[in-house]
C-alpha cells in the first residue's frame, strides 16, 4: 500500500475522521459522542475503527513528520520534576527538535505521558556534518563477488537477495551542509535512515541542559540524569512494526518484522544471518556483534567435529586398553592391595575396585587427545586470522575504515564533560577541552586496581574453602560408600569417594560463582564509573578488562587447580603432606585412581554446562515466561487502541552494557574450550550446540523483547579481540601442561618405548606403583577398622620410589626422573611447534583481504576526483552567475542544472 504523505495525507486523514464522525452521528439520532465513547471500549475491529486514524504509526498527528524518539513520564506532582521537565523541553525546541505530547487520558495506564520527538531537516543536516555520519553520493560501480563454484549447494541456508542486502552499494563521503546538492539526496524525509536519525537525536538528549538560562549548573545536563533521578521512566527510539505483522502503511519499512520472520525463529536455525538488515535497523555495533557470533559458531563445526573423532576413537579403542584390562583382571588388579586415600575413615582397598573409573578415563585420556590438543592450538589460530580478514570485509562494506579516529575525537562520555571543570587547549584541535588532572587519575586509579585485587583475593579465599570441603567430605564419603553395612553398595559401585567430592565440590564452586558474579557486576561498573573514562570506547574498554580479570580467576581458578595442583602435592605413606602444613589434619587429596584427567573432565563440565543452561535459563525460560501473557494481550489489542510507543515501552530496556554480557559469556565459553580441552574434546560440540541456540535466543530477545536500542558505531569488537589473542596463547601452554602433568599419557609412552621388554603396554599397572611397608605407616594414617588381610604386608600407592630395604628407601627413582624429563621436554616440543605453526600462519594469512585493499584504494580515488569534479563545476556556476543581470543572493541549483552537474561528475575512465 503507499503511504500518503504530505498535505494530501492530512486532507485525507480529515475527510476518515469526518466520515467517521457523520457516520456515528447518523447511527446514533444526533448522540454521537456518547456512542463514540460506547464503541471505543467495544473489543475487536468495527466500522469506526477502521476509519479512525491507526495509533500503531511512527508518525506524529499529522502523519507527516516521524518519531525519532519517545520520552515517557508520569506526572507524581513533584515540582522540581515538573521544572526540570519544562526547561528541558525548552531547551530541545531551542536547539530545533519538535514535540509533541501525548496526554495520560490516551494512554492504557491512565498515569502515562509520552513526549514524542521529531528531528527537521536542518537538525538532521546539521549534526551529521558535526558528527560527519558518511552518506551515498554516488552508486557504486565496483563489482562485488563472482559465481562460486557449487553455489547451489548454499542455496538453502541463503535467505532471499532483498532480506540480505535491503539497500543499494553506494560511495560514501561525510556529510556537509554546504554541500547538499552533492549528495544523492531524493527525498530529505527518507534521506537519514530511522537508526542515524535517532542516534542525532540521542546525541543531542544526552547533552542538552535541564537548567534555565541565568542558571548554570554543569550537572543537570543529559537525558541519562534526567531518567536516574525519575524526572523521565524512559527514552527510546520505536520500533517500526509489530513483530508478527507488517506495518499499516509499508513504505519499504517493517524491518522488525521481516527479522523476526528470517532470522529471530529458531527454525531458521540453519540459515544464514542477515547481517546488512542488522547492521541497518539496529546499527554497526549491534551487527558486528552478530558477525562475530555467527563467525566463531561456524569455526566451531570444525573443532566439534575433530573433537568428535577424538573421542570416538577413545570409544573405538576400548577393547583394546591393556591398562584396564589389567586392573580389571582378579588376578592382577584384584591382588594389588592400596594404601588408605585418607586418615582413619579410609580403608585399604583392591585396586580392581576402579575398574570403571579406569575405563571412562581411557574416554579422554588416548593417544588421539595429544592430536586433538595440537590441532586446537592451530585452530584457534586460524579463528583469530580468518575473523580479522572477515571484520576488515565488514569494515570495507559498512564504511567504517576511517572510523576510529571519529570516534575517540567526537564521542566524549558528557558524564566526562560534567565531572572534569577544568579545561585545557588540545594540542591538536588547538580547541578547549575538558580533562581529568593527573593526581585525580592517579588515586581513582589506585582506588579501581586496590577493589578489584580485593575481589580476587575473595575469590582465591572461596577456592581454598572449596578445597578445604574436598579434603573434609572425602573421608565421609569414603566411610560411607565402602560402607558394607549401608545398603548403597549399587552406588558404590559405580560413584567413587573421589568421583562424589568431586561432583558435590564443583556444584558448590558453581553456586560460588554464580554468588560472586551477581556482587562483583555492580562493582565494577562502580568503579569504572568512578574513573570517569573519557569516551565510550574508553569505558567499554575498561569495564572490559576488570570484568574479564575477575571472571577469568573466578571461572577457571577451580579447573586450574584440580588440573595443576590436585594429586601433585600428596607426599607418600610414611610422610604425607597436610593442606597449611601440621596445623590441620586436613590430608592434600590424591586424584581419582583412574587419573586426575577424568576429574579436570568432571569439573569443566559441571562448570562449563552450568554456565551456558543458566545463561539459557535467564536469556530465554525466564523473559517467554514474564512476557508470555502480556505479549498474549498485546496481540488481541486493535492497533487504534494501543499505539507503538505504549507498545514499545511495556518492553524491556536495553542497556549500554547489553552487548558487553553477551561478548563476555562467549568468551569466557571460548576459554573454556580451549584452555582446557585437552580434558574434554567435547567441550566444542557443547558450545556449537549452545551457540546456535544462542544466536537464535539473542535475535529474538532482540527483535520481541527489548526496545529498538541507539544506534551506534562500532568498528571492530574492541577490547575482546586482545583478551581472545592472550587466551589463544595461554592454552597452547596449558593444554601442553595439561597432557605432561595431568593426563597419563607421557609415563605410558615412556614405559612402551623405554621399559617394556615386548613394546607392550603388559605390565605398566605395577611398573606405575610404588609399595609402602604397612608395620611402617604412622597410626595416625591408619583406618580405625584394622586391617584384615594379616597375609599381606605392604601397600601400593601412586609414585615412582623405590621400595622398602632399597638404600634409598622412598626416595624417587630413577623412571621419575625419566618422566619428568619427557614431560618437560613434550612441553617444550609441543609449545615451539604450535607457535611456530601459529606464527607462520598468522604471517601467510593477511588481515586485510587484497580485494578489499583494492576497492578501498579504488574508493578514495573516485571520491577525490568526484569532489574535485564537483569543486570545479560549482566554481563554473558561481563565475557564470556572477555575469548575470540580475542580482541574485543566492544560488539555487534547478534540476535541469542539477542533471548538468551529475552529468560533469562522470569519471573519465
């Protein structure tokens, strides 16, 4: 349907209302009024209706000039809020934005008023040249793509051509007033989009006074300030449809809903994001987001399929693991006698007894795992370069290449403005500035880094609290699950005393968590407001670093120490070793008999899978259900009944941080799988299967639940692209210390290569067992039961020592010394050779694609000669004006000499 516009729309929306109002009359013997108020409150869609003007619009009254923005209120009779409300609109109307105001009585609560903003032409024009937003002067003759090879294979996860590029490719130039008639400028109503048009207009909120004149008072400035202290509850631009149904008058609009119906369904799972749509409706900084997420899921496939392969050759290979067999085998691991894993509770035991626990170790601990850590190593490389390339082809097609410098000079923080009194001359703009003094910086500094080590170190204190459990609980669990008279001996068979401290410990850890990511959340955006960064990208940055710190010591600390700490600091029968030395009796705990791998696997997944069903939990569960029935009753609301701006404002909020929680539960996912892997190979296909379910769980919070968020520029994903280089190069040393110190694999390979007689891997149980003389164990490291077996006088236990009569009694022994030196010399090998892979692929892999290089070089030299064109045609007409007869003060360009100039700005090729 077109949209009728201008003074014919007005005529024709007086001419519905008169029929409306006649019709009534008719109806109702000259009572009209009383069956107009009958009729409203009818359910459903009637003939008045239909001829009443729609509320559901993004325009004002007179269904000409758009809402570029919408503030809301509820007058509570407060006069300050009264006076800070009226000079504030003042202040607008000032700087030229019109207003207007819709009244409680036509709002649903009856409590609510909505002031609506619309920005003319020359507040539009004057702000992009100030915030020199760049638009088309010119179509594009650049040729984009080639046929791809199988393209038809793509087919059916590509959306329609229109959804994926919903605009034309245009040059683009920063705007200038005094140019106007360079630009491609067909229409001024529809010439800014809806998302730069309400960024010009916030950017305006967020520094407009709320003070008279004659009384000057830095604070009171900002629409932020405004809405803190309750003198507004909203500001929002609209949303330009409904989700579910296109808009009255479509005029190359209901971009909401075309998002909804190609991108925010999960059914849509398998298609391919429409990135351009994004990228013009929410803005670049949302759609880079997006890029970002939708590129690391598809490089996620690769390491989930890998991932994949490595444990199914663990699964494969399960008939073939000697090592189990023989601590399965009665006469082999049922004649081998363990030392006590604890004091007094904990019996001896038959080392046949963990059978089951051996075989689920061989899952992850196999010959495959050191490939698969390898190839992680690699792959991450490849993420990190691959992603670049793809952020510079973003950068080309959304003009932002030139962006960085615009933003550090023209977005300051106007907290920043508010807060620094003292100014200074810039060195470079030679303009005054506002800025913060050094010995301020220094001691809000001081201040930040002293809570944030105070944070860390509460969180280190909850880990050895969690520790602490672990080595009080084992003994209780030990007696109780070995317990013969307890009828649990079904468990017991398949839960060991480890496998229990180790689930409970780490669903503990989680709730910790959990805890101290509620708390720490306020405090650091306390105190990087307290910093006062100066622009937004400085704030996001430095939010960024304090939350990632603390998420990174909170999350990752427990698997840091089961991975490197646990079973490694255990001593031996004769001389154990007690966590805060002889103060406690609290014995360091041994890992698991079938390794400290399978339990590194049990803690990452509790941790990992907890983190990502909560976050599902909180992003999709919990919203569906708060808005199922309000979404429900929204629907059945005629849309004269229940205009856009009542509609949108019942939604939630989408705040600054919105985007920084999503950045910073992806990465601490990327962490997880690749800090640690090496424990879980399937780490990757949890988060690929969570990720899918993640973009699709974003698009639609985004398109059903939030406010259309402010438009805003972003170039790259900022602060997150260093934090991801650092993680990728910590995991290539952790998962190398992970396959030398916590997996069994080095001491295997040693004793098939160097011990076995027959390269077999016949015999390593014992050769991994050290024996301890029972007369000689300490009676406090006894169990209180006795032992039973008097035939049998010595223990085994886990260590390389020599036995008991040697002349170096428990000391270590010379296979030790063998396998910490293969140890250290894998992870030597193992770090050189992924870094070396890295580097050399980081170096063949440009970051900036060469046909992009060249179409941004073939840009900027169209650009020039088009301007410098343009500069000589308008010297031309200015001269030839000047010869006329008749004095003119100004010179109007006609279309026909318009088209004159088009023709001039042809390119000579």
């Amino acid at each position: 349907m077109r949209r009728i516009t201008g003074k014919a729309k007005e005529e024709t929306l007086i001419e519905l209302q008169s029929a409306a109002d006649s019709h009534i009359t008719d109806d109702s013997s000259g009572n009209g009024v009383g069956v107009l108020s009958e009729r409203a409150q009818l359910p459903g869609h009637t003939e008045t209706d239909k001829l009443r003007p729609n509320r559901d619009t993004v325009f004002f009254r007179d269904g000409v000039r758009r809402i570029d923005f919408v503030l809301s209120y509820v007058d509570d009779k407060d006069e300050k809020k009264q006076e800070r409300r009226r000079a504030f609109e003042a202040n607008l109307e000032k700087t030229g934005l019109q207003l207007e105001t819709e009244d409680k009585s036509g709002s649903k609560d009856q409590k609510t008023y909505f002031l609506k903003i619309h920005a003319p032409w020359e507040v539009l024009a004057t702000y992009a040249d100030v915030l020199k937003i760049k638009v088309p002067f010119r179509e594009s003759d650049i040729p984009h793509g080639q046929d791809v090879p199988l393209e038809w294979l793509s087919r059916p996860f590509r959306l329609p051509d229109d959804i994926m590029h919903p605009q034309l490719d245009y040059f683009t130039y920063p705007f200038d007033k005094n140019k106007t008639d360079f630009f491609l400028i067909a229409d001024k109503d529809t010439f800014f989009p809806p998302s730069t048009r309400n960024r010009i207009v916030f950017y305006i909120l967020a520094r407009c006074p709320y003070y008279t004149e004659g009384r000057k008072d830095r604070e009171k400035t900002g629409i932020k300030r405004l809405l803190s202290n309750g003198t507004f509850n909203a500001a929002f631009p609209l949303h330009d449809c409904r989700y579910w149904k296109k808009a009255r008058n479509d005029d190359g609009e209901s971009e909401r809903y075309n998002l909804y119906k190609h991108w925010a369904r999960f059914l849509c799972f398998y298609k391919e994001q429409p990135l351009n749509l994004i990228r013009k409706y929410y803005g670049e900084k949302i759609g880079i987001y997006f890029a970002w997420l939708g590129f690391y899921t598809e490089m996620l496939f690769f390491a989930a399929v890998m991932g994949l392969i490595c444990f199914t050759y663990g699964v494969l290979s399960y008939d073939d693991n000697i090592s189990s067999k023989e601590i399965c085998d009665a006469e082999i691991g049922g004649s081998i006698v363990m030392c006590p894993l604890c004091d007094k509770k904990c019996p001896f035991w038959k080392l046949n007894s963990t059978c089951l626990s051996s075989w689920q170790s061989h899952l992850f601990d196999n010959e495959g795992t050191v490939f698969f850590a390898i190839f992680m190593g690699i792959w991450v490389t490849l993420f990190l370069e691959f992603w670049k390339r793809r952020q510079a082809r973003l950068e080309y097609q959304w003009d932002l290449v030139d962006f960085e410098e615009e933003q550090q000079q023209l977005q300051i923080r106007p907290e920043f403005e508010i807060k620094c009194t003292k100014r200074r001359i810039n060195k470079i703009t030679q303009e005054s500035e506002p800025y913060l003094p050094f010995r301020s910086k220094c001691a809000r500094f001081s201040l930040s880094a002293a809570t944030v080590l105070l944070w860390i170190s509460l969180i280190v204190a909850c880990i050895i609290g969690v520790i602490a459990y672990r080595l009080a609980v084992y003994a209780a669990f030990a007696s109780i699950i070995k317990d013969p008279l307890r009828k649990i001996q079904l468990v017991g068979r398949f839960i060991t005393p480890q496998l229990a401290t180790s689930v409970t410990a780490s669903c503990i850890n989680f709730v910790i968590i959990m805890i101290l990511n509620f708390f720490y959340e306020k405090v650091a955006v306390w105190i990087t407001d307290m910093e006062i960064p100066k622009t937004h990208l400085e704030y996001e940055n430095k939010l960024t670093m304090k939350m990632f710190l603390f998420q990174f010591v909170n999350y990752y600390s427990s698997c840091f120490y089961v991975a490197f700490f646990k079973g490694k600091f255990v001593g031996y029968p004769g001389a154990y070793s007690y966590m805060l030395g002889n103060l406690t009796k609290l014995r360091n705990e041994e890992c698991d008999p079938g390794g400290c791998l399978i339990e590194l696997t049990t803690q990452l997944v509790i941790v990992m899978a907890g983190k990502q069903l909560w976050g599902n939990i909180q992003e999709a569960l919990l919203p569906l259900m708060r808005n199922w029935w309000s979404s429900r009753k929204g629907r059945h609301n005629p849309e004269n009944h229940y205009s856009r701006w009542e509609q949108d404002y019942v939604l939630q909020n989408f705040s600054q941080l919105g985007l920084f929680y999503e950045y910073l539960e992806m990465v601490i996912q990327f962490g997880f799988i690749t800090l640690f892997v090496a424990s879980f190979p399937l780490a990757p296909l949890l988060a690929l299967f969570n990720n899918i379910l993640e973009i699709r769980v974003d698009a639609w919070k985004f398109t059903t639940q939030f406010r259309r968020p402010v438009a805003s520029k972003a170039r790259n994903i900022g602060a997150w692209q260093e934090i991801l280089n650092a993680v990728a190069i910590l995991s290539v040393v952790t998962n190398a210390f992970i396959m030398a110190f916590t997996s069994d694999m080095i001491p295997r390979m040693v004793y098939l290569y160097v011990l076995s007689k027959d390269f077999s891997m016949r015999g390593y149980v014992n050769s991994s067992l050290s024996v301890y003389n029972i007369s000689q164990i300490h009676p406090q490291n006894m169990p209180e039961e006795g032992w039973y077996g008097n035939s049998t006088t010595t223990c085994r236990y886990r260590d390389y020592r020599n036995p008991p009569g040697h002349q170096r009694e428990y000391d270590h022994n010379m296979q030790f010394w063998h396998i910490l030196a293969a140890k250290m010399a894998f992870i030597i090998i193992m770090e050189h050779v992924v870094f070396v892979v890295k580097f050399f692929v980081a170096w063949m892999i440009p970051d900036v694609p060469s046909d992009v290089k060249a179409r941004i070089k073939r840009e900027r030299y169209l650009i020039q000669e088009y301007l410098h064109n343009y500069e000589v045609e308008r010297v031309k007409l200015q001269l030839s004006a000047s010869f006329m007869t008749e004095p003119c003060s100004e010179i109007t360009l006609t279309p026909d000499k318009h088209e004159m100039l088009s023709e001039c700005l042809q390119p000579v090729i």
